[in-house]
C-alpha cells in the first residue's frame, strides 16, 4: 500500500486488512490450484464433503461456513460436473445426503498438496515464533462467526414454527 493519505486510512483499518488478506489468499489459489478450474469455495465443499461422508447439505453448511442457498448452488454444480453424488437421506426425506463420486475424489486429491502449500506459503508471511498466534486470532474469529451462526440458526428454526402454530391455530 502506497503511503498516500487515502491509503493511510485502510492501512489502519483491521477490517479493511483482513479482507485484503483474503483477496490475497484467493489469489494464490487462483494461480495455484484454480488451474484446475476448482473454485476456492468448490475445493471448500469438496474437502468437507471428504471429511464428512453423507452429511447433509444442512449439517455442511455448519461445517463450512457457507451460507445455504451459496451451498446449495455449489452443490449442484458439483454434480453437474460429476464431482458429487447425493441423495435424500433415510432419516428426513426433506434433507439431502452428499457424497464424493470417484471423479470428485480424483479432483480432491490432485489440488490436496497445492491448497496446503497456499496455508502454508501463507503462513510464511509471519515470522514463526508468531504464527501460532496468528492462527489462533484468525480462529478467534473463527469461533465468533461461529457464534452468530448458532443464533441465526436457532432464530430461523423459531421463525419456521410460528406459521405452523399459526396454521395449527386456525384449522382448530
């Protein structure tokens, strides 16, 4: 950032940093593993997916942080793409079971290595004795984001049982 005065203003900004921090992640990404045609958020799924086989899409964007209808839409181009598989599940036929296909494994493992150089091409930006505390500011933040997920989850369960009591209301 050059040392203009409009640029002094952002350069003291914690938000404004962090989110360049980002832009600069995906941009690495980008030139690394995006090669593949993998989005940074597609990657995102697909490793979630991996680590949680048959998970619904639901309990996926708990996971991810990912918001629903984003997730949604990922999946589906996932499938399209033939790199997912899923399914209504057995216990609640209005949730959606998710799975990696052998392609979907296949893309995973070839952008694996290249994603985890990026975390760590990032985290060489710090000096070591910092970037433990580094991560655990970012997972600090992590966690807040986390928080406000919950309430906005449980606010949302709340407001989809009004209408049915509502409902139940006037049928009685």
């Amino acid at each position: 950032m050059s040392g203009n005065k409009e640029n002094k203003q952002f350069a003291r900004s914690f938000s404004h940093l962090l989110k360049r921090a980002v832009q600069y992640s995906v941009y690495l990404y980008m030139n690394e593993v995006g090669k593949t045609g993998l989005t940074h958020r597609q990657f995102t799924v697909l490793s979630a997916v991996d680590s949680n086989e048959g998970k619904s899409q639901t309990e996926l964007v708990k996971i991810t942080g990912i918001d629903r209808s984003t997730l949604a839409d990922l999946v589906v181009r996932l499938i399209a793409q033939g790199y997912l598989h899923r399914k209504r599940t057995k216990e609640d036929a209005r949730a959606n079971a998710v799975r990696l296909t052998p392609v979907g494994k296949k893309i995973l493992k070839a952008t694996q290595d290249g994603a985890e150089g990026i975390d760590k091409r990032l985290l060489a930006c710090f000096p070591a004795a910092d970037r433990r505390v580094v991560m655990e500011c970012l997972g600090t933040l992590a966690t807040e984001m986390d928080q406000v997920d919950q309430v906005s989850s449980e606010e949302e369960e709340v407001r989809a049982v009004k209408p049915r009591k509502k409902a139940e209301a006037k049928a009685n």
